[in-house]
C-alpha cells in the first residue's frame, strides 16, 4: 500500500507541476528573443537575366515578409545582396556552408537562409502567368550545419509577365517560410531550454593574474548552463561553454566580465562555435 501511495503522490506532483514548467520554458524562449536571420540568394539560380531581378526581388520580400510576421528579425538587405556577390564569384559550392555561417555570425545571425530559384513563364495575347520555385537552405551559424532544407512554389496569373512574375514570386518566398519555421521554432527553443556548446580560447598572455577570478564570474552568470576547462597551458585556455542563449550573448557577457575585471578583451577570431579572445 505504501508504494502504491508514493507512485500516486508522484503522479500528482508531475501532473500539477507540469504546466509551471512548460511555463518557465516558454519564459525561457522569451527571454533570449527571436533569433536573426540573414537571408541570401544564390545568383547560380535558372531565370533568364532579363526577369531575374524582378523575381529575387519578389521572392525575398515574401521571405522577409513572413519572417517578420512570425517575429524573427531579418538582417539589412544591402549586407546580404553584397555577400551574395562575394558566393558568386567563387564559383564553387562547396564552401557556402562554411562561408554563410562565418558571413551570418559577423551579423550577429544565428541562421542564414539561402535560397534559389527557378520558374517558367507564359503570355499570349490574353493573359500572362508565371510559375516559381523557390529552395531553401537554413544553416545554424553556430554549428555551421544545414538544419532543414525545403522547397515550395508558387503560380499567378497577372495583367503582363513583369506582374504575374511578382506575385508569382512572392507567394512562393512566403510559402517556402511556412515550411521551415516549425522546425526553426522547434530548434530555436530547444538550443535556448538545453543551450548551445561552444568553444572559448582565452589568451592570456604571460600575466594569468585574475583568471581564476573570470572563470569563476563567466560561470556564474545566468546563462551558462556549465563551463570546464579543457586545456590549458602555452598562455592560453580553451574552456567548453554550454550557453543558454544567442551566441552574441556570450560575447556580451566575456565583454562585460573582463570590463567589470578592468581589462581589455577583444575577439581576434570567429569560426562557428569556437570563438578566440586575447587580453591586452
């Protein structure tokens, strides 16, 4: 009987605590915010030159545009367009993954959406209609690594080509976030409910004076789920985060630990999750 008791005691408490803590979860998510997303285009895509900016235009307003409904905040379009020139004249396919991440995290983006395109369009003399494909990739610029890959597409009539291609276009960049966002929704909470790993190289130098002191303030801040160090020697550190968080959190928080310790910090390397600091 007594064990029959404990097992519905503990049923109880799991049922009456569970809402309070899918509560504290979903505080958790406010907290940290709406992650950033640069969004960019592949200028390797199939519409013929003459009615491509007409459509890339069209398709990353939709993207852009539901983006923005669902609260997700969208870096500048100058600074995607121009690191778009800079995929393009690679040449090559293989270091996108690697170059998107790096390029997004510049941005202070925990993701970077990249899309390309196709489509077919007809006219006649009575009516002109377009038909647009739209694929996408979204990199976690942390880890450096594809986490959904998607497509959709789109048609619409218009009153001439130029017209249909639009709305044919921007159906589509919409279409294609309806897609993706359940599984950014899902990863975004999941990386901020469990935190992200991260790599942290500390060069200190020849004076380690306060580091046991940084350590142990970095630790305590709210985020960081845990810290351990797993090198040290030759002037240096390299310690493994677990970050509750965006990563330019982290940032901001070795910033304001090495301000409260009267030291100049700055960050002379950034590649995905592993981050260098040197203390001057």
């Amino acid at each position: 009987m007594r064990t029959i008791a404990v097992l519905v005691f503990a049923f109880l408490l799991l049922f009456f605590a569970a809402p309070f803590i899918a509560r504290a979860d979903d505080e958790a998510v406010r907290k940290a915010g709406a992650p950033r997303i640069l969004v960019i285009y592949d200028k390797s895509s199939g519409l013929t030159e003459d009615k491509d900016t007409v459509a890339v235009k069209s398709v990353y307003e939709g993207i852009v545009e539901a983006l923005t409904d669902k609260k997700y905040r969208v870096v500048d379009r100058s600074s995607a367009e121009r690191f778009s020139m800079q995929i393009a004249e690679t040449h090559d396919i293989d270091p996108v993954l690697n170059k998107a991440a790096a390029f997004g995290l510049t941005f202070k983006a925990e993701y970077t959406l990249y899309y390309r395109i196709s489509g077919v369009v007809r006219h006649d003399n009575l009516s002109s209609g377009a038909l647009i494909r739209v694929k996408v990739q979204v990199i976690d610029n942390t880890a450096a690594q594809v986490v959904t890959a998607k497509s959709a597409e789109f048609s619409s009539a218009g009153l001439n080509i130029k017209d249909a291609l639009e709305k044919a276009a921007r159906g589509a960049g919409k279409k294609v976030v309806v897609s993706i966002s359940p599984v950014l929704e899902q990863g975004w909470a999941e990386r901020v409910k469990s935190g992200t790993i991260c790599t942290v190289v500390m060069e200190w130098g020849e004076n380690r004076d306060g580091v046991s002191r940084f350590e142990g303030m970095l630790e305590a801040g709210t985020s960081v789920a845990s810290m351990k160090e797993l090198e040290s020697g030759g002037g240096k550190s390299t310690y493994e985060i677990v970050y509750k968080g965006k990563r330019d959190q982290l940032d901001r928080d070795i910033l304001k630990v090495g301000e409260a310790l009267s030291w100049t910090i700055i960050k002379v390397r950034s590649e995905g999750d592993r981050s260098t600091w040197q203390k001057k």
